[in-house]
C-alpha cells in the first residue's frame, strides 16, 4: 500500500517555489490539494513564518499564458474560410457564365 505522495519538484539547496493550488494524488482516488503553497527546499528554521526576503519560483501552472497565439490562429483561420468561400463563389458564377450543367 502506498501511503505516501511524490510532489514533482526538483530543486537545488534553498530554492523556494510559490504554488497557487497543487494537488497530490494518493491511491485508490485519494488526494489532498494544497492552496497557496509554498515550499523551502531542505530548510531547516525554527520560525513559524517564511522568511520575508525569500524570492521565490512560480509553479508550471501558475505563469500566465499569452492569448496572442489563439488570437492569430483564430484569425488565420477565419482568413482561410473567408479566401475558400470567395474562391467557391467565383468558380460557380464563372461556370454558370460558361453554361455548364450541374450534375
């Protein structure tokens, strides 16, 4: 039985992370999410606060992410559907010009 859960951080000596929620999955759909954590790697201090001065590394899913790139893929898409409807509409008035039958 597994009684214990591995937070996946590495780290050097006294390297400090900041989450906003993490979350540590134990067997059998047990878990435990921590809110506002932080983490002192090999600290050892007898306070019962962090010390003040300590920078800190965000977690992985704390750094915000750019909306740029879904902002352009969206436009770039829209382009395309925008370039092959015009592209459709001007090969089917030229085929009625020229007489053809539909089929």
């Amino acid at each position: 039985m597994n009684k214990h859960a591995v937070l996946e951080l590495s780290s050097s000596i006294d390297e400090a992370y900041q989450c906003s929620i993490v979350t540590l999955n134990f067997e059998k759909s047990s878990l435990i999410r921590l809110h506002d954590m932080r983490l002192i790697a090999y600290a050892h201090f007898n306070a019962t606060k962090f010390p003040e001065d300590q920078e800190y590394t965000l977690c992985r899913l704390d750094f915000r992410t750019s909306n740029l790139v879904p902002i352009v893929v969206g436009v770039c898409l829209a382009a395309l559907v925008i370039t092959v409807l015009i592209a459709y509409l001007i090969g089917r008035a030229r085929a009625k010009r020229q007489g053809y039958a539909s089929v």
